[in-house]
C-alpha cells in the first residue's frame, strides 16, 4: 500500500536482517537491504527532514539567544540606564554564534560521511551529498571488511563490489599495506622490520 512505500525502517530493525547477511557473506543480499534502506528515497527524505528540523532548531534558539542578550544589555542589569545602542553588539553575537556553529557542524558531520573507512567518496561529489548517504557509507564499509576477510579473496576486495562500489559514486582508499609503505617512509624505516629482504620497500 501507499502508505507502507512510505514508511521509513528503522535503523535497529534493517540492521538486524543486514548483519545476518554479513554472516552468511551473502554479498548481494547485503546490497540489495542497502539500497531497499539506507539508500532508499524514504530514508534519504527522513535524513533530509532531519536535518532540515535541526536547522530550524538552531535558527529558533540562535534568535532567541540574541533577543534575551538585547533585552539584558537594555536593562539596568549591565549598567545604569542600560544601553541604548545594542545593534553592533547584536551582530558580535550573531557572527560568534555563526562562526561556532559551524565550526562544529564540519568537525561532527564529515566524520559519519567519510567515516574514515576503506569505502570514500568519488572525487567531486559534495559534502551534502556524504552527509545524507552517512548510513549507507557504514553499511558499504561493513561489506567490503566482510569481503576482505572472505577465504577465496586472499585479503582483496572482488570484482563483484568493486563494481557495486563504483555505481554508487564511492572508491577504495589506499589499503593497509600502502599505509605502512607511508609510514615507513615517513619515518625514513626506524622502528620497522621487515621479514623478508623483498618485502623492504626500499629495494
């Protein structure tokens, strides 16, 4: 019914179903949960309302923050007689309000989007865009360590979700071993022993 195709699930609940999947290493079925609801128009239309509450919410309480600072800078509180003039004030108020809001918007909202997993972002693709499909950017990381750890992989990601990665717009990161690799060579090999010659990577 209409109704029900609108419906937003749960996160507890699709992730319960998602996890089985996980389990059994079924890869298509673990996409298919993905697309059916972290990547659902109805789950994107709920993160996007979310969102839009939030900044109502903070536009509602920024305003009223500025009027109760007006309201005690006129009063006989601050000095005697209060102050006439508040509107320079006002606007100190409002740029700091401004300036730490979004301080902390970037430091707390870009984690979840690029979540610092394998799975990130195409090049070019805008950061509202990682903020809506945060959840989904989870759930792909998930599916990529469980097809890493899968025996007929030997510790590579298939071909299957290298595609699947790609038509959602998201790449591998450098994986571990390109990691230590930087490391080593940041650190000019101090502290690093290699088991075997050939494995140094400066030969």
């Amino acid at each position: 019914r209409e109704e029900n195709k609108q419906r937003v699930i749960s996160k507890s609940t699709y992730m319960i179903p998602f996890r089985k999947s996980l389990r059994d290493e079924d890869v298509d079925g673990a996409f298919k949960i993905v697309d059916l609801t972290a990547n659902s128009p109805q789950w994107l239309s709920y993160v996007k309302r979310w969102w839009q509450k939030t900044a109502l919410m903070w536009i509602a309480g920024s305003t009223g923050v500025v009027e109760l600072a007006d309201v005690f800078m006129k009063s006989d509180l601050l000095v005697t007689g209060g102050l006439e003039n508040t509107g320079v004030i006002k606007v100190m108020i409002i740029a700091y309000l401004l300036n730490s809001s979004l301080l902390a918007f970037v430091a707390c909202a870009s984690r979840p989007g690029d979540n610092g997993g394998k799975v990130l972002w195409r090049h070019g693709i805008f950061q509202t865009t990682w903020y809506m499909h945060a959840q989904e950017s989870r759930m792909l990381n998930m599916i990529v360590d469980m097809d890493i750890a899968r025996v007929e992989n030997e510790g590579d990601v298939s071909l299957r979700v290298l595609h699947e990665l790609a038509v959602r717009d998201r790449r591998l990161g450098d994986d571990a071993y390109d990691n230590v690799v930087k490391e080593y060579w940041a650190k000019q090999g101090q502290g690093f022993e290699w088991s075997e010659p050939d494995m140094d990577p400066a030969e």
